[in-house]
C-alpha cells in the first residue's frame, strides 16, 4: 500500500512537472511506451534537482513556448470568482522577504525560503523575475514575493496571477467597469483580457490565447505566453529548478530626425531632433558617430545615435542617410551663331548651349535681346541671353555679329520664307483685297452644348441643363465671381428605365487660370492632343435614375475669383441623358445640392444655346496660292453661324463666331512653294491649329494681332492635299482668315 500511494505521488509530481514547460523543454525526459513517465525517470529528475548546477536550462521563444505547452496533470480545481481583478490591490503579493528567513509556507518544497535552498542563490538583479512552477513564490532582485495564488497548469496551459505578474514586471494595470475588461498598459501597447475567454486584444487587435482565463478565489489568472508574446518579453525554462525565467531587461530605443530637407554643402545648418523611448530612468550618456552641422562637401553620409540610460543598458545604434547636395548655383547662358558674318536679310541661325549647374535637362526660362532671324541694318549687332533656373538665379552672355552692307532678301520675302511655323511676323498689304475661296460645305451630326453664359458667374447655380444623345461636344467656358472658392461639375442624369452608356472620346480642359485667353488656347490644345494619344477616352453606365460626375477634370482643381476654366469634349451617349453643368461652393457635395440649385440667366453678351450638327466639313478641290488667296471662317457669311435654342428659356439662338464648331478642311490641290498663315480679323487670337496631324501653334508666345499673320504650314516644290483641323479657342476673336500666299524663290 505504501509503494502505490509512493508510485502515484511520484507520477504526479513528474506529471506536475512537465506540464509547466513547453514538452521541447522536456524532451530529456523519456516516457514508457504506454506515454506515463516512470519510476525511474521521477527518482532521476528528483536527483537533478538537489543541486542547480547539475539541472539543465533550456531558453524557449515566446512563439515556441505558446505553442508547444503540454501537461500530463492537471492542479488545484478552478473556482469562479467575481472579483474586480485591478482591484486586487497588488494581487495578494506579500510583504517582500529576503531569502533563507522563516515564512509560512516553508513546507511547500517548490517555495522554500530555506538559506540552503539553491534555488535563492539566484539573482535577477532587477533584470530577471523567476516564477515558480506551482507556486506563489516569486523572486526579484534578490527579493522573494508571495502571489495570492501559484503559477497553475491547467489543461497544457501555465497560468499566472495577472496583478502579482504586472507588478513584479513594472507594468499598469487597470479595469475597464464598461467592456469589463482587465486592461494592462507597457508604454503604447495596451492589452485587454476579459474573465472566462479565451481571446484578449492587443493594441485593438483580437488575437486567440492557448487557455481561457478564468478567475480563482478573487485573484485573475490568465495564460502566461499571452503576456510574454504580445509584451515582447523573453523567458527561459529551467527543468531541473522548476522555474521560469523572465528577462526583463529592456534596451532603451534611440531615434533622431534630420532637417531640413535639402541640405547644402557647406551652408545648411543641419538640425538633429532626437527621441528615446523605453529608457529606465534618466539618459546619462549618448553617443554620436557622422554628426556634422555643417557638412563641407556633397554627398552620402550615415549619422548613428545610441543611448544609455541609469542602468547602464545601452541602445542599439540608430542611423540615418543624410544626403549632401551642391548648393545651387546660376546656369550657365551660353549661345553660338553658325557663323560670325551675314547678309541682310540673311537668316541667321542661333544655336543654344545654355544648361543648368546640376540637372542638364531643367527647362530654363530664355530672355532674349535683339534676336532676329535676320538683320536688315548693317553694322555689329549684340545679341544678349539670360537663362533663368526654377529657383531663379540667372546669368547673361552675350554675342557679337557683323551684318554686311549687302542685302540677301527684303524682310517681306525673308518672313514668307524663313520664319518657323507657330511663330508671326508683321503682315504688309491688304487681306480684304484677297481674292475669297468660295468653298461649299456641310454639316456633320454632333449636338453641341455650349455653356458659355453667363460667361461670369456671380452667384451659385446651374449655368446649363439640356437633355442630349449621340454625339455630343460641350463647350464649358465660364469665370469665377463669387466672393469664394468654387468648383464646377458636370452630372449626368439617366432618367430612362434602362441603363444607360455615356462615352467620353475626347476631352481638352484648361485653367483654373486668371487669364482667359490662355485657358481657352491651353484647352484646344489639349483637346487636339486627345485626338492624337486617345488618352481620354473612358465610358461609364449609368442605371435608371442614377446621377454620376462626368468630365471630371472640371473639378479636379477649385476655382478662386476671377479664374477661368475652359473646357472641350466630344462624347456619345446611346439614350438621352439630362446633363447639368453647375457651379457650387467648394465644399458642397454636387449631388446633393443640385435639387435645389437654381437656373441662372444668360449674361445678355456671351452665347449659351444647343446646337445640331456641329462638324463642319470643308473640301476644295481647286488649286489653292498660286495666288494670294484667304479662306474665311466664323464671319456667319462665307461661315454662315448655327441656329440652335436656349433649352433653358426656350429662345432661338445663333452661335456667334461658331465657337466650339471643329471644321475639318481638306485642300486637295495647294500649289508649290505655298505660305499658309493665320489672320484673325475679330481682334487678337490665340489657339492651335492641326496641319496635317501636327499640331501647331497659333503663335507660340502669346496672341497674333489682326495686322500679323502666324505661320501654319509650307507646301514644298510640289503641289500636295492639306489637311486642317480648326475649333474657336474660347477667350479670342473672330472672325479668322487662312491666308494663302506664294513665296519668293530661294537664293543661293
């Protein structure tokens, strides 16, 4: 009877044993084949453990360790308690004793205070806290505590006291009365367990813990690995001593920031701000490796930081790349001519050198005086640069020409022959003189939308309605005068029972700009360019009664008072579509303020009117400058305005000046040796042209003036079909004429 109640104490002693570390730990234990640890194994572990020299000490990982607990028997029954577990004071740890004096619990030999005892020679020197397996005691810096309940193993799990742990470790600990939630707190980490469940959340994430934490004669147990992984916090299992070792010793972090962000060789000042975090006490060293203030010289450097604080723990080095770029200096202005003497009225060619000091490929801004393609005074002539970089600092260069006092060509015909496309020159004779090209042509479908008035807008509300299908362009041209920032929205309404598809071809948008004729050319080009790349094209479905944002580019960017926005776009629709061009505070949700937008009246200057049909095709088939000829558009004679209606009032409207009409004009037979020119008549013009695919400026720099002519195209020494494509740029005049002139011969 003896020998079996000594053999069953013994299985439960080792079975006590192995369940308070992970089974890795225990691999030195063997089992029979039956999988019950023997006599033979107990009496051995028994001897290993007189002395702790003799005992092995197996460091496991947090993740390890939480996945590989197992238990061969379980401890003292659970009891459901009610207590607030932050109310547990210090969760019945006692009063600190030092080891090897008298306590109370002397007869429990996994706690004993006894001097002899090997397992109080070991101290944590305030980096390590030992937990006992089964038991209450807890040893710290030397100093034995007493939890109000031991480290238990229940179904594989060790679990510890909550409170008892959290203090020892130097963490807070608190009680959540609303979610009724133990919260514990280690700097930003904040873990939230609850009684009875086997989730907690750490940082506001839910993850799963191996037991369920439960609640035992008051005190709140909960899985120890729970702790330790979320925490971050090492440990070791010590077999022969029973025991587990948690490594408290946290290294303090150093970080640091550099500004500013552009430092400058040898003139930045450079400013380190630095923060340390987890430090124990007060910082009582640092250390510095790279830090300059000021770095003499561009280039990479590396700047590290580390930390000390009152424990003497250093931090691990903290770096940083600092890199050290060459103060910006002027770019360098530098130009050639392709020879030294010329002419007059001989072209001379520049030939440009300039560059930035550190990006070759910046853009420059060029200021030019006194270039000329040609010189029609004889003498020296000084021609001067300066290029400006983005962060404007300049430089000058000038060069010195010798124009002789023989003559090449007049200006006249040296302009016809040899100023670029896209630039002017000052127009001589009569352009009403011209003989007219009395071309014929028609009208192809595209229902045009031209919301154009009230041109300035003072006060919120809808400046266009109309309902449309097929093809569709819209002209949106309109200013900003509300005493506030806006936008402009273009919504598409299916009011159909079925869905809807809206196609966008293309689309050119300009501004927010306070300058109006630089918005509307900006958008013809870009317009034009849609047409080339297809960059625009997109579609969208629309179910019954739905309401979407089309055209948005329109409202990618608000609108201060007194800029312009200008807009084209060609699009298709296969059912009618009400579409609402509106402007709204920036703020407003368009889709929710447009049932209560108001209809806005016409200016009584600009035109806003829908208009059918609005691809016009011309195609001349005579022969084109063999003499001097002009072709004239948007006069509503020869270019006769379309007749449309104000949906919005119901009026009949004439789309004067035949603005956001595309003419497509073929020439199929222009003479040899053919100037052909650009001439508004209207006032001043500004816009793109596309000749022949290629898309050319209607003077690259600014406007052309009815008394100048801005070069489109050159026919060579052979007759050959012209292609133009044209459309009104909002913002300039018409009417225009395509001038046709024969230029003089070359000479050698």
């Amino acid at each position: 009877m003896k020998l079996k109640k000594r053999s069953l104490l013994a299985v439960l002693a080792v079975a006590q044993l192995a369940a308070a570390y992970p089974a890795s730990a225990d691999a030195s234990v063997p089992e029979d084949k039956t999988g019950t640890v023997t006599q033979e194994v107990y009496e051995q572990t028994a001897t290993n453990k007189s002395a702790e020299t003799k005992g092995t000490s197996q460091t496991t990982s947090q993740t390890d360790a939480a996945s590989t607990e197992t238990v061969t028997g379980e401890v003292t029954d659970e009891q459901d308690g009610t207590t607030d577990p932050a109310a547990e004071g210090t969760g019945g740890v006692q009063e600190p004793t030092v080891p090897g004096e008298a306590q109370d619990n002397q007869n429990d030999p996994n706690n004993s205070n006894n001097s002899n005892n090997s397992n109080n020679q070991t101290s944590a020197g305030g980096k390590e806290l030992i937990l006992y397996f089964n038991s209450t005691k807890m040893i710290q810096d030397g100093v034995t505590y007493n939890a109000p309940q031991p480290m238990q193993v229940k179904k594989g799990i060790s679990y510890v006291p909550i409170r008892a742990l959290v203090d020892r470790v130097g963490f807070k600990v608190s009680y959540d009365k609303k979610t009724k939630e133990t919260v514990i707190t280690k700097g930003s980490n904040e873990l939230r367990f609850k009684t009875n469940s086997s989730k907690y959340t750490v940082n506001g994430v839910s993850k799963n813990m191996k037991g369920t934490s439960y609640q035992t004669n008051g005190t709140f147990m909960v899985p120890l690995t729970a702790i330790t992984q979320a925490l971050e916090i090492p440990y070791s299992v010590d077999n022969a001593g029973k025991r587990v070792i948690m490594n408290l010793q946290t290294k303090p972090v150093a970080k640091f920031t550099v500004g500013p962000k552009e430092i400058l060789a040898g003139q930045t000042t450079v400013t380190y701000t630095t923060e340390v975090e987890n430090a124990q006490g007060e910082i009582i060293n640092e250390r510095w490796e790279g830090r300059q203030d000021i770095f003499d010289t561009p280039g990479e450097y590396t700047v590290t930081y580390a930390v000390q604080d009152s424990t003497g723990t250093w931090s691990d080095p903290y770096s940083v790349k600092i890199t050290v770029v060459q103060p910006n200096q002027p770019p360098v202005a530098m130009f050639d001519t392709d020879k030294g003497e010329y002419k007059m009225g001989e072209l001379v060619t520049i030939i440009d050198q300039s560059y930035d000091d550190i990006d070759k490929n910046e853009q420059l801004t060029y200021k030019w005086e006194n270039k000329q393609y040609a010189y029609f005074t004889p003498g020296v002539h000084t021609i001067r640069l300066t290029v400006t970089d983005r962060k404007g600092l300049s430089s000058s260069y000038e060069h010195t020409i010798n124009i002789t006092d023989e003559t090449l060509y007049v200006e006249e015909d040296f302009n016809k022959l040899f100023i670029p496309e896209g630039e002017k020159f000052t127009f001589t004779g009569s352009v009403t003189s011209r003989d007219k090209i009395n071309y014929e042509f028609y009208d192809e479908p595209s229902t045009l939308i031209r919301s154009n008035s009230p041109e300035t807008v003072n006060s919120e509300g809808i400046v266009y309605r109309e309902t449309a299908s097929g093809d569709m362009r819209f002209m949106i041209h309109h200013v900003n005068n509300l005493n506030k920032n806006v936008k402009m929205y273009v919504v598409a309404t299916n009011k159909n029972s079925t869905p809807v598809t809206l196609r966008q071809d293309y689309l050119g948008f300009a501004g927010p700009s306070p300058i109006a004729t630089a918005a509307g050319k900006k958008s013809v080009l870009n317009y034009f360019q849609s047409m080339q790349d297809g960059s625009k094209q997109m579609s969208v479905t629309l179910a019954p009664g739905e309401k979407k944002l089309v055209m948005t580019e329109l409202s990618a960017v608000r609108m201060k008072q007194g800029h312009v926005i200008s807009l084209y776009s060609d699009m298709y629709s296969d059912l009618p579509l009400q579409f609402d061009v509106i402007m709204i505070d920036e703020k407003s949700d368009p889709l929710k303020v447009l049932p209560e937008l108001p209809i806005l009246n016409r200016d009584g200057v600009h035109n806003r009117g829908t208009y059918p049909d609005s691809t016009r095709i011309i195609r001349y088939s005579e022969l084109v400058g063999a003499d001097p000829q002009r072709l004239v558009l948007g006069d509503n004679m020869d270019d006769p305005n379309l007749q449309g209606t104000d949906p919005m009032v119901g009026d009949t409207t004439s789309n004067t000046g035949n603005f956001g009409v595309l003419y497509k004009i073929t020439l199929d037979r222009v003479a040899p040796n053919t100037l052909i020119s650009f001439n508004p008549r209207g006032g001043k013009y500004s816009g793109y042209a596309m000749v022949n695919g290629t898309i050319t400026p209607i003077y690259s720099l600014g406007q052309v003036s009815p008394g100048e002519q801005s070069v489109l195209y050159r026919t060579g020494d052979y007759e050959q079909q012209v292609d133009i494509i044209l459309t009104a740029a909002p913002g300039s005049n018409l009417p225009v004429n395509l001038l046709f002139t024969q230029m003089p011969e070359l000479k050698q």
